[in-house]
C-alpha cells in the first residue's frame, strides 16, 4: 500500500503506478485533509453498550439464548 499527502500547486495531478499494481484493481482518494479535521469523530461503540437493549421478557430472553446456542454449534459442522 502506498500512501502520501501532497499539497498540489496546480489543478492537474499526475501520479506514478507502480509496476506491481499494473492490472489490479485500485483505490484513488481526493480529499482536503482540512475538511475531515472539522468533523466531529463519533464515539466508539462497545458492545457493552448495547446491554439491556433488547428490553426481552424472561421467555423471549430463553428463547434467544437458545436460538444462540443453536447458531453456535453450527459452527462446530463441517461444511
């Protein structure tokens, strides 16, 4: 991966590929850095957070234990 940070003197921008990206598949960015410093980053979301959410009744709560127990085992099965 190459990354740069450039501060371009003219409209025009010419970029050098190198020979091991010739026929691959690449990503090209464009954007001012000084746009992304003006927002504002969320929070990070714990799954912590989420606890208690679901707002279940004891045998929805059963029911969903269960259900994930299943899902999990599955895991287990070759395929």
């Amino acid at each position: 991966m190459i990354r740069t940070v450039i501060t371009p003197e003219k409209q025009d921008v010419s970029i050098h590929i190198p020979e091991n990206y010739i026929g691959k598949r690449i990503e090209v960015l464009l954007y001012a850095i000084e746009e992304l410093e003006g927002e504002e980053n969320p929070t990070k979301i714990k799954t912590a957070d989420f606890r208690g959410k679901l707002k279940l009744s004891t045998e929805q709560y059963n029911d969903f234990q269960l259900h994930l127990k299943d899902i999990r085992n599955e895991w287990h099965n070759d395929i």
